[in-house]
C-alpha cells in the first residue's frame, strides 16, 4: 500500500463544460473514484464489501476549486486521512496539475454502513487497522487553508 494513495489522470473531452475546462460535477467525480480506489485497495474491495455485508456511505463532502484544467491537462490526485474513529473517516483529497499546483481540494467524512441493517456499523477489523496503518504512517502533512472551510461570501468594508 503506497502512502498516499495517487492517482493520475488526463481531462478527457467528456468532462469539459461549456467554459471549455472540467465541469464541476466531474471534479467530484474524480475525487469519490479516487476515494472508492482508496477503499478497495484498504480492506473494502467490492468482493469484501459482499462477504461482509458492509458499505460506506458519505455524510458530507466539501470541494473548492482553485485552478482550471482543461482538455488534456495531466493531475493527480493524493489521497489523506485528516481524522477517523471506529466507523468514520475523515478524507482529504488534494488534485495537482502537472505542474504541482493545487488546483481543487475535496473533504469528505464517510461512514460504515451494515448492508443489511442499512444502518452505521464499526469497520470491518482489517479495513480500520489499514487506515489506522495509513494515518500514522503519512507523517505530518501541512494541511492547506481549504481544510475545514465554511462556505459564505466575505464581507468587505465599503
């Protein structure tokens, strides 16, 4: 298991809006995949999802854009654990262009879930020990100002 976790993509023409850069929809898009990836590769594969009976779900998510990508603009993506406990975790995804500016960032909390329940469940043994293994193994991470913002309009002096 890589830490963090990495994802590198190109912006394909699908994803461009009629502003000619990724629609915000598919920046979202990116990130949840880049979450599922995180999860399959960590405990909660969609074959360990079914022999658990076990899911996630998300609770709340946050995006800010900071950057433009156009059609075929490399980035990346880097996966990180801000907080977890013993049925939820706190994601924070951080997407570079190809010149290491951080162009969009993505916080999300998720939950465990019992499928059959429908209801919040502790994690599955392995899946919370690989994320307590990720967490203390990313080292201390210079969290950028996006963690944690509250969505308004400034209020400015006239």
């Amino acid at each position: 298991m890589s830490n963090p976790v990495i994802i590198n993509k190109v912006v394909e023409a699908n994803q461009i809006d009629h502003n000619n850069h990724m629609h915000d929809s598919e920046y979202n898009k990116v990130f949840s995949e880049a979450v599922n990836e995180f999860n399959y590769t960590h405990g909660l594969s969609l074959k360990e999802r079914e022999v658990l009976q076990y899911t996630m779900f998300t609770l709340e998510e946050h995006t800010t854009y900071l950057a433009e990508l156009t059609l075929n603009s490399a980035y990346r993506i880097e996966v990180y654990i801000y907080d977890y406990d013993y049925k939820r975790v706190h994601f924070f995804l951080m997407l570079y262009t190809d010149e290491d500016e951080l162009a969009a960032t993505n916080e999300v909390i998720m939950m465990g879930i019992d499928s059959n329940k429908r209801k919040s469940a502790p994690f599955p043994s392995d899946y919370h020990q690989n994320i307590a293994n990720y967490y203390s193994q990313q080292g201390t991470i210079d969290w950028p100002k996006q963690l944690g913002h509250q969505i308004g309009i400034p209020k400015k002096e006239n």
